[in-house]
C-alpha cells in the first residue's frame, strides 16, 4: 500500500497496511475521514481469512465503510449534545453503548447481504450467510469534547495521554483463546461490542495519539511489553523527528512484523497536532 499521511485540521494520521509473507490477499482493511468541523473518524479491520470465511476481505472493507459513515454521524449528534447540556451526554452515552453497536451490525448485513437479514431472522440461515465475511472492527471518533472507540473482536487499541500515560480501554477482561474471535458475523454481534465513551469537554484534554492496529502487530512480538515499547516509540519519534519521517518508516516496520506473526498488519495512528513541538516536530537542540 502507498504510504499516505494527512494533516487534518487538529490531527496527523499516519495509517499503512503489510500483507502477510504466506498470505493470497491481504484480509485487513482500514479507513479515515474527516469532518468539515475538524472531527476525526477512522477503523482498521481483520478478516478472518480461514477456508471458512472466503470472502472475508469483502466483509473487512464494508465494515470499515459502515463505521466511518455511522461514526461521522455519530460526531454530528455528539455536537448537538455538547450544547445540550448534562441531559444531552446521557443521550450520547445511551446512543455510543446501545444504537452505535446496533447500527453498524445491521448496516454491515445490509452492506455484505444485500439485504438487513432482517427476513432471515437471528436463525441458523442468517449466520451461514454472514460467516463468509467474517471480520472484526475498532473504529474511533474524537471531537473537540470527545473521544469514543467501539470494538469487535481481537486487534489493539492503544491511548497515549499527554503526560506519556498508555492505556488500553477496549482491552477485554478475559484474553480470548487460540484464533477464536468474536466477530461482526457472530449471534447478536452488537452485544459482543466494546465501547468506550468519554468527554473530556476540552481539546486540551484528548489523547497526544490514539494507535489501531489488527492482531498481527502486537502477535508479532514474543511478550505484551514488546508490543507496548512498540507504540511508545512511534510516539516518541513522532514528537522528535515529526510525523512525516515515521510516515516513511511505518510500512515497513510493520512488514517487518507481519514476517514474525505471519499475518497480515495494519495500522492508523493519529497524534494530536496541539501537542507537537513547533518546527515541524523537531524539537531544538541545545
């Protein structure tokens, strides 16, 4: 894939994507928008890509196509609630945990179907179906005065706060086992959705970056803290060098890793641009 970064208006995105050594196609798929206000919305996707799933890169790039559509118009509500005071945020956190999740699986049905499915009911013939497009999704929107992520199934989202802090929010709280994931083309996949929702209120308090990345990245490093050093560093030179010199590196350290996991690698990285230094990210030396 071309190398591409954008500058928005608050945020540098850096996103690239390596197909696996042993791989026919690359399953994973991600995307990025940008309102004309500024927000952000962007998701990486994995398909499953066993014999099971034959056309799962076809359900990987829909699913990426739903959440940026349904995330920039869950950006738009997001506004309207900031204005609406305490009333409208506990509308936004009903609409992040319970009608996003909802949306994007049936507009992804409707997407890879060519139908809802609603005919096809939650029965057996549905879910045959649906499993050749097997796929997970992270997608994320930050605002102004919000940053909201959802998730299904494995892949890392990683948060690195402007004190250097690192955090996972959509990490599950049991480890799931071997290859099995939960997936966009699971029972009742909009119960199965991570979701992370907060209002910091300030532009000042958003994350310094936000990392998505499918599971061949961090499977490529033999312990958890590899994975983690990893995304400190791409923070790091990004402060030091600017985000068009790790731009130009980032495909192929993730080449690099898909020949350790043997997996396709995709990545979308978005640094906060009110936290860069000035000249062009450089920082001046002494």
């Amino acid at each position: 894939m071309v190398t591409v970064l954008r500058e928005e208006k608050y945020w540098d995105v850096l996103y690239q994507s390596a197909q696996g050594p042993a791989k026919r196609r690359n399953q994973d798929s991600s995307a990025v928008r940008v309102t004309s206000d500024g927000d952000l919305v962007f998701a990486v996707a994995d398909g499953h890509g066993a014999p099971v799933h034959p056309r799962s890169h076809v359900g990987s790039r829909h699913a990426v196509e739903v959440f940026t559509a349904s995330g920039i118009e869950f950006a738009v509500r997001a506004r309207a609630a900031a204005g609406s005071g305490p009333g409208g945020f506990r509308r936004l956190w009903t609409d992040a945990h319970d009608r996003m999740p909802r949306e994007l699986v049936l507009k992804w049905r409707r997407q890879v179907l060519g139908t809802d499915g609603e005919s096809l009911g939650e029965q057996p013939r549905l879910y045959e179906s649906l499993r050749p497009f097997g796929t997970t999704l992270i997608g994320v929107v930050l605002t102004d005065g919000l940053f909201a992520a959802w998730q299904l199934g494995d892949g890392d989202l990683v948060v690195v706060d402007d004190d250097g802090s690192l955090t996972q929010p959509l990490t599950p709280a049991r480890p799931e086992l071997g290859d099995d994931t939960e997936s966009m083309c699971s029972r009742r996949a909009w119960q199965l959705m991570r979701v992370h929702c907060a209002l910091p209120g300030d532009p000042g308090r958003l994350p310094r970056m936000v990392a998505l990345s499918t599971d061949g990245l961090s499977n490529s490093f033999a312990e958890r803290d590899g994975f983690v050093r990893f995304v400190r560093d791409v923070d790091r030179r990004i402060t030091a060098e600017g985000p068009a010199a790790v731009d130009e590196a980032l495909q192929g350290w993730l080449a690099q890793a898909g020949r350790y996991s043997g997996d396709d690698t995709t990545a979308v990285v978005a640094r906060n641009r009110r936290t860069l230094p000035p000249h062009g990210g450089r920082e001046e030396e002494d």
